[in-house]
C-alpha cells in the first residue's frame, strides 16, 4: 500500500479515510504511524515478519527489560479475561489506567501466557518472554479506532525510537518524520502535538502484587499510585445516625481483611446536614454494643467535592439518591442505595430497640456491598 502521506484528521472525511487506510496496512503487516496521547507511535501487526519489518526502521532497543514488543490494544477486557490477575494491585491499576497513559509489564505463569498465545494468535517472544506480558491501552480516539477496524493483534514502539528521528524528542509531533523517509510508512496520521509530551508511563508488577513504575514516563509514581488509593461515601439526611454507622461499620469491616495494596477509606456525610454535631446517643450506643466507637464523629454536609473524590456513594434511601445526582449530575454512575432492594429507615425519635435494628441491618448491607466491590 503506498503512503498516504500526512493526514491532518482535521477535516472528518479524510480522518475517516486514513483511519480506515491505517487499519487496512495493519492487516497487511504495514507499518503505520499513529497519534496517541503521550507520543506518537509506530505501529504494525504482532507477526514475526512484521517486526522484523518493524526493525527495518532501524528501532532503537527500548530501555529496561522484559518484552520484545508492546501490544497494543483498543479495549483492554479482552485480554484482562485471558491474564491470571490474582493481586489487588493489578487487577485495579489495570481496570483504572487502561486507556491510559501506561504501559504494563506483568508477570504471568506460563499457562496465561499460552491463552493469550492461543487466543490472539501470536507466537511465544512477541508481546511476552516468557515471563511476562507487556501491554498498552492508548487513550486517543485515533489510535483506538484504527486498532479496533484492523481487528489484529497490534504492536507498537515510540516513533522517537526510529533511526531517522532528532534529538531526544520521543515523538512528541509527526514533523520528526522526514518528507523522504525511507523506508516509509504506509500510513501517517498526523493530529497535531500529543497531550502528554513524553513517552507512556512503564508499570511493572509481579504476581504477588510488588509494584514497580519506571521514571521518566508521561505521568509519575505518586500519580500511579493515587490510583491505589479509594474513597466510599455514606449519605444520609443528617449525618448522625445512619451514615455514621455505616461509615463506622463499614471501617471495622475492611480492618477484618489482610492488606491488599489498595487502601480503602470510608466517610459519610448528608444531604442536609450541619457541620460539627456528634452521632445520636442511641446510634453511639448501638456501634458500642458492636465493639465500635462513633463517639468522636461529627456530621458534615455531602459537598460537591466530597462528591467528587468519592469512587462510590452509597445512600440510605432513593431519594438520598436522588438528592445526589441532581446536586452533581456527573457522580450519577457511582451513586447506589446502599440495600439494592431495601431501604434503610431513619430510626431517629424511637427507641433504642429500633436503633439496634437498623445498625444491625446496616451491618448486614455494608458486607455484602463491600463483597461486591473488593479490590
């Protein structure tokens, strides 16, 4: 296939065209070059032969070790289904940085690796050594679709690394390429300077979960690491009985689990709550019968930003729900009943008896939410 030349992607007809010329010449085993959001890549099927013809553009080796190429993938569940995941660590940085701007380097026992092999059909060297699997998810529309329309296993190296790129620039823009590039590639999309401005982020972690992040990549370490990090919100009206319990609870629940390298942190506030007031006597006493002190809490309101941080809201009722997604109507994904076909009660103005119901319902509710929602 002849190079299309640098498509700007600026007008929809001649984007749509190149995507589908990009996809074409990856089916093809061509070599095309391709935006994504930290640097531009160059890209090709995942053959022996196509790497070989990869290599043909005299690919400076990628530093670090592990495998000899990167698959690259439109959507990450496929594969996610075929790897063994058993640590918390891979299995949520992978769920929550693909797409993304990162590239894995998991290590896999040989049976998972043989499923990929045979799913994808690729042959042992490509995208693993034997140990492990190096994969990326690219976060740009571009380089997604024209990897979804191959419909092939794709792999890809920075477009810095080819023989004929200057200076240190990891292909940050498609103007490293030069008019006469030989060889050339068979396809050029070109959509302007990359969003990141340096090379994909390398993570590595072992089977047991040991987390290493290569420096120097698109974002940092700590930043990675924020992503091990979650927040689940109680609400309720006030904040002083049902979501304090729940949060209280819901603590004791998670310190009961061996570390798993995702931290976890509960909180509660409410729809029309003051700040500052303590937990009602009666839902003190209720958690205290529970081995569980509620004593030092205070009530706040559900702010917009708490809103924000929060990776899932619980509610005690529909119309907490409710409240919710018409404060913030971009939490509405994250926003459930904390009793999918229940509700809980405000037991406040009765008797203790009733308070003990409603914390042992809560009891019962925040376990099995949080049985669904493990790391």
């Amino acid at each position: 296939m002849p190079p299309s030349g640098p498509i700007t992607g600026k007008n929809p007809a001649d984007r749509d065209r190149a995507i589908a010329d990009a996809a074409e010449a990856l089916r093809e085993s061509g070599v095309v070059v391709l935006p994504t959001e930290t640097v531009y890549g160059l890209f090709t099927r995942a053959t022996p032969q196509a790497v070989d013809h990869l290599d043909s553009f005299t690919v400076k080796p990628e530093p670090g070790l592990g495998p000899r190429v990167t698959l690259h993938l439109a959507d990450i569940e496929p594969l996610r289904t075929l790897l063994d995941l058993p640590s918390a660590t891979a299995r949520r940085l992978t769920a929550r940085l693909c797409p993304g701007p990162v590239r894995f380097v998991l290590d896999q026992p040989e049976a998972a690796l043989a499923r990929v092999r045979q799913e994808l059909g690729l042959e042992p060297g490509l995208i693993d050594d034997g140990e492990r699997i190096a994969f990326r998810v690219p976060d740009h529309p571009i380089a997604r679709r024209a990897l979804r329309e191959a419909g092939v296993p794709c792999i890809g190296r920075r477009l810095g690394a080819a023989y004929w790129s200057l200076g240190d620039d990891p292909g940050t823009t498609a103007a490293i390429i030069p008019d006469e590039a030989k060889p050339a590639p068979a396809v050029i999309i070109d959509d302007g300077t990359t969003l990141h401005r340096a090379s994909s982020t390398t993570v590595r972690i072992s089977l047991e979960g040991r987390l290493r992040v290569d420096p120097g990549g698109a974002i940092s370490e700590r930043e990675v690491m924020e992503h091990l990090d979650r927040l689940i919100l109680f609400v309720c009206t006030g904040n002083t009985c049902r979501s304090p319990m729940a949060e209280a609870i819901a603590r004791a629940v998670e310190a009961e689990s061996p570390p798993s390298g995702v931290t976890t942190r509960f909180a509660s506030a409410g729809i029309a709550a003051g700040e500052g007031m303590p937990a009602t006597p009666e839902a003190v006493k209720s958690l205290k019968r529970r081995g569980i002190n509620l004593e030092d809490h205070r009530s706040r309101p559900a702010t917009p930003d708490l809103i924000d941080e929060a990776e899932v809201i619980y509610t005690m009722t529909p119309s907490h729900a409710e409240a919710i997604m018409h404060a913030a109507p971009d939490a509405a994904h994250k926003v459930f009943p904390l009793g999918e076909a229940e509700v809980v009660v405000d037991p406040i103005g009765h008797p203790q008896a009733v308070y003990d119901e409603t914390a042992e319902q809560i009891e019962r509710l925040v376990r099995a939410r949080l049985a669904t929602i493990a790391p």
